[in-house]
C-alpha cells in the first residue's frame, strides 16, 4: 500500500473518510448551491466544534472541489493528502418539500487509492454512500480493518436507497461493516429500510450481536435510542422549529463524536450516555432551524445547552 505523506500539520483526534459534494438545494424559493456529502458534514460540523478533524475525500480539481476545500479551511478541517482526485466535483440534487424534507438525485463516482490509515487518530469515522459504492467502498473497509484495536470506528450508513442496488446487497455490506464499528448511528428511517417490520429496539439489540459495542438510532422528534449489550435508554428530542433537514443527522453524529471524545473515564455509564445523547440532540436541534447542512459552533452548542 502507498501511504498518505505525513506527518500531518498537527495531531488529528479524528479522521473522517468519505465522499464530499455540492447539495443543489431547489426549493419553492429558487436553486442554491452548498458544500455537503454526509461524511463531509461530519468532518465540517467537528472542526465548528473544535475538534481536531481531518478529511479523506475524493473530489475534482474544478470550482466546486474548490468550494468544498474553502468550505472545510474555515472550520480548521484538514482536507487529507490526496482527496483532490477527481475529474469532476459529485453533486447531490435536493429537492425540499412544503414539509421540510428532502428527497435527493445524485451524480457521484467514488474511489480512493489504496492507502494506509492516517495519522492514527483516536476515532475513525466513516459512512454513507463510502461504505457501500464501488471502487472506493473496499479501500473503506481496508482503512476499517487496519483501525482494529487502535483507535476508536463509528459508523453512520446514511442510506441512500437509489445508489445501493438491491436490498438484500446493501443489507450484506452493511453487516460487513458493522464488526469492525464501535459505534453505530441510524435514522430511524435508516433502521427501517435495513430492518422492515423490525423495532428500533430489536434493530439496536442486533446490531450490538453483530458486534458493535453502542447502537444510537434517531427518531426525530421523538428523541434517540442509545443502547449497549447492557444499557437501553431514551434521550429525548430538543424542540425546533424547522428550516429543512439537510444535515442534521450530521451534526448529530459530530456532537455524539465530540461527546465519545469527551466523557473521561467513566466509559458509557448512563449518566454519560444520556449526556452525549442531549448534546447531540441540541446539536440536531440548532442545525434543522436554518437553511442547507448549516452545525453549530462550539459556542452555540454550550449556549444552546445552558439554556
């Protein structure tokens, strides 16, 4: 395997390694254009919290690939060696209704050389289409693999059902993967399209049997489910009123990232579980009042949480 160079600029506590894009974000309102991809958003949502962040990416050397590399500078994310590499930047076409949601087309092709993990990082973090898309998806699991024992795997699948072929072949990917997590994160709507019929509960009770070690599946306004081998709780949701749901799954998952990062030595007592849940909630909370995969600060996440 060839290497990323390093060392990097300074010690990462994260790395992130994923697809990065352009959301083409048509509304009622008109068409504008943000820096996004799930995996990107978590990287951007991580360095707004302060969080040492690096990405491993594939984007092209055009106008968009430049935007995203700007987009990521100004949070203090480190955008890794060899993640301008494509011929053209992938966009992801989001269409919002009434409601809020959004419903996505996607133009991407996703590879990444084969490479050694980076910088050994106390967590890797990975997911969506990454973790499921060809070429790249294998030198993904490459990283997973050689991450085994020496720094902390979460793992957030995103499911994109048009890019995943069928289900029976996303479900096998899926549970590959899982082994080789610590963490797991759904949606709700993630949980029910792998598992249909299944109870969250039930969802989260099989994913700790494949072998991850803390499940956490998101309901929306009905809060999160965050579950051990030895531990099932609730955390309720933060109340919000809500500009649309680009990227609040992902400042979910950066706040639950940065609160693994920060509970001590207390490992995933309740206490502590239910305190990463509620940042992580606020997180969501912040993110779903404004327009477009739009975190929170550091500074609005402690104000949010000491009201």
């Amino acid at each position: 395997m060839t290497g990323i160079p390093s060392p990097a600029p300074e010690p990462l506590d994260v790395v992130v390694v994923g697809e990065a894009l352009i959301d083409i974000v048509q509304s009622s309102d008109g068409q504008v254009e943000y820096p996004g991809g799930s995996p990107a958003n978590v990287a951007y949502g991580l360095g707004l919290l302060d969080v040492k962040t690096g990405l491993l990416t594939a984007i092209g050397r055009d106008e968009r690939g430049d935007a995203i590399a700007a987009h990521l500078q100004s949070a203090g994310v480190v955008l890794l060696p060899g993640s301008m590499s494509l011929g053209k930047t992938a966009t992801a076409t989001a269409l919002i209704a009434a409601d809020g949601s959004a419903d996505y087309t996607f133009d991407i092709d996703w590879a990444l050389a084969p490479l050694a993990l980076p910088y050994a990082p106390r967590i890797l973090h990975t997911g969506s289409i990454a973790t499921f898309l060809e070429p790249g998806a294998s030198v993904v699991r490459s990283l997973l693999e050689q991450a085994q024992g020496g720094c902390m795997v979460t793992y957030d699948p995103n499911i994109r059902a048009d890019l995943l072929g069928s289900h029976h072949e996303a479900l096998a990917l899926f549970e590959e993967i899982v082994p080789l997590t610590d963490v797991v994160k759904l949606s709700g709507t993630d949980a029910r399209w792998l598992y249909p019929g299944k109870a969250l509960e039930d969802t989260a009770n099989h994913l700790l049997a494949l072998g991850t070690g803390l499940a956490v599946v998101t309901q929306g306004v009905k809060g999160s489910l965050m579950a051990t081998r030895h531990i099932q709780l609730n955390v309720p949701a933060v109340p919000a009123t809500v500009a649309d749901t680009i990227g609040a799954g992902d400042s979910y998952t950066a706040a639950l990232i940065m609160g693994l990062l920060l509970r001590g030595s207390d490992g995933l007592a309740p206490t502590v579980m239910e305190r990463i849940g509620t940042i992580a909630s606020m997180a969501a909370s912040i993110a779903v009042g404004r327009p477009g995969a739009n975190p929170p600060t550091h500074r609005e996440l402690l104000a949010g949480m000491a009201r």
